[in-house]
C-alpha cells in the first residue's frame, strides 16, 4: 500500500503509532483491563541522509518506538510507511528486503553478538540470510564492512570474548551496514562504552553515514551525543511525542547549553 504522496527528503515515517502492553490483574480484574502505553499515537518523520535522535528519560517509550519502527515487535495500532510504502501489513511484506534495507545496532554488544560465532560469521550472517550470499561474495563483502569501521582481517578470526568493548561494537556496526541499508537504528550505542570510545564510535557513525548515504535513527538519553550527532531532535515524555524540530532549534527551547563532543 503506497502512503499518500510521501516527501522525497523522507526515508521512514509514521502516522498514529503506539503500542500497548496488558498489565496482569487478577482474576476479578480480568474484565477491566489495563495497559501501559509505552507508545502512544506517534507521529513522526525520519530525514533521507539525515539523523533523528529520539530523546527521553528511561521509561519513555524510545526504545520501544525504535523496535515497533523496524517491526522487530508489532505496533498495537497506527501505520509505518518506508520510503512511501506501509510495512505494518504483514501478510505483504517481503521481509528479506525490508531488513536488508533497515538494520539495527543495539546497546550492548555483548548481548547482541553471539558468543560462539567468529567476527566473520557474525557480519557474514545477514549476507547469507537476507541476500543469499555465499563462499568468496560473503568474504569480500565482510573484509569491506572490518575495514569500514577500522577493524583489521585479524579480527574476522576472533570471538567477541577476545575483543575490547569497542571492537565489539564496531563488529556490530559492521553487521548492520553489510547489506548497505538505507536506514541503521542505533539503539544507546555508545551507553556501555567509555568516554574516550563514545567520542571515536560517534565519529565512525558520522563518517559511515557520509560513505554509505545512510539514514539514522538515533536512540539516547545522553543530550550531549544527539547534539554532536543528530539533524532533528524528538523528545518523549511517558509514551508521548512531545517536541520535534531541528537540533539547533530544540536544544534552544529546551534551554540546554553542552559544548560537542
């Protein structure tokens, strides 16, 4: 289903989303049931090329926007269309291609990358699922991806175990951009790090977006990391979208005053 004349300069949008989880009651509740609403009626729009940074305090809703976004969990209601085309219909969706095109990185690499895989079984993995790669396609396309985030062909051969909490999350930044997306979520990629890697991760996020168009949709809680990366700003409060604009213009009304990283 095509969305009704979508902007050229949008690459991911929503219209009315929100998800909802039942709270477990009682047995004499169980006709008055309750929700929280993690979501609630979201409508946003995600710049081609550009980086949106969902802001919040924990409990917000972000993280769970950004899952519902990438259809990694089923919205309760509400539409999300990629470049122009509604992906909340299920029965008409052609995942490979969709995943192909938006991936994400996710907070804590340790959970995210299996511990019994290789680096280069690890980024080899969408390669294989998504696109059907194989043998010497795989292999190039891995070595590609290592050396795009400044990690050697001596890192395909370890496990995550034998790497630095940085290294890991460049390994996970070079799963997400094997396939060439369009759209990468970051989910607090930089929160489990130390200070001086966040301040190198975030100028590889900027540098990769440069080198491979990509879109960013940015999950943090950390003001000061949407300064440094993000074109637009949207702000959650219990669910709700309450503020959204460029950086530079929402960091005024919220009267916050960080110097860039």
């Amino acid at each position: 289903m095509e969305a009704s004349s979508p902007p050229e300069s949008t690459i991911l949008s929503t219209d009315n989303l929100s998800k909802y989880y039942p709270i477990r009651g009682g047995f004499l509740s169980r006709s008055n049931k309750k929700y929280i609403r993690a979501v609630d009626n979201v409508s946003i729009q995600l710049a081609r090329k550009k980086t949106t940074a969902v802001v919040g305090e924990s409990g917000c809703g972000k993280t769970t926007l950004a899952r519902t976004v990438t259809m990694l969990i089923p919205p309760t209601s509400g539409k999300i269309f990629f470049e122009g085309n509604e992906i909340t219909n299920v029965k008409h969706q052609n995942w490979k291609e969709l995943y192909r095109n938006i991936q994400m990185v996710f907070q804590d690499p340790d959970s995210s990358l299996d511990p019994r895989f290789k680096v280069k079984d690890s980024v080899g993995e969408p390669l294989r699922g998504l696109l059907g790669a194989d043998g010497e396609s795989v292999r190039q396309q891995v070595d590609l991806s290592l050396h795009a985030v400044g990690l050697s062909a001596d890192h395909a051969e370890r496990l995550p175990g034998q790497l630095s909490g940085g290294q890991k999350q460049r390994v996970a930044i070079a799963r997400a951009i094997a396939t060439t997306p369009k759209l990468v979520v970051l989910d607090e990629p930089t929160s489990a790090l130390d200070a001086s890697v966040q301040a190198q991760i975030l100028k590889l996020l900027l540098n990769l977006q440069k080198e491979y168009a990509l879109s960013y949709m940015l999950i943090t809680h950390n003001i000061a990391v949407a300064q440094y990366l993000s074109d637009n700003i949207a702000v959650m409060y219990t669910g709700n979208l309450v503020e959204y604009g460029p950086t530079k213009s929402v960091m005024r009304n919220l009267d916050i005053r960080i110097p860039l990283l």
